[in-house]
C-alpha cells in the first residue's frame, strides 16, 4: 500500500510529493473529479453524486465516505492505486 490507513480504517491519506514541490497543477475540484472517475471507472461520473470525499493539505491527500463508514479492504485497494495513477498521468 503506498498510502496509509487511519486507526478506525474510515480515511485513507497519501502523500505526494508532486503535491509538496508544486508540480502538479490540479485544482482540488479537478483533482476531485480526476479521482471519482477513475475509482468508479465510470468517465461521467460526478464528484458530489458518489459517497466519497477528498480533500487536499499541503502534500496529503485524505479520502474517506461520505456516509461514515469504515473503508473495506476493497476500497482501499482501489484508492490505493487511483490516487498514485493520477499523478503519473496528469
């Protein structure tokens, strides 16, 4: 797992260092809908009709369920490997 899981398993955090040089010129409503799209593999799916929300401080990335719920070990794999993905490609 290249990013981090938080005690109660409801947050998945990842850090990037594209994000802490400034190399990555995503906004965070880009990068929010970079994320959905790829996770649910749908390339019309919209931000704030999925149950996950993503925020952005300084270099980490958190992303955890709308609904409050703890991440299952599927989730994370996926998360686990969009979030790296986007920055590679973008």
């Amino acid at each position: 797992m290249r990013g981090f899981i938080s005690n109660d398993q409801r947050v998945y955090r990842y850090e990037s260092p594209f994000l802490l040089q400034g190399e990555n010129d995503l906004s965070l409503s880009e990068l929010r809908n970079i994320f959905i799209r790829q996770l649910t593999g749908n390339p019309q799916a919209k931000y704030v009709a999925n149950n996950y929300a993503l925020e952005k401080d300084k270099r980490t990335i958190s992303v955890w369920r709308k609904d409050g719920k703890v991440l299952s070990n599927d989730e994370q794999s996926r998360i686990d490997q969009v979030l790296p993905r986007i920055f590679e490609m973008y």
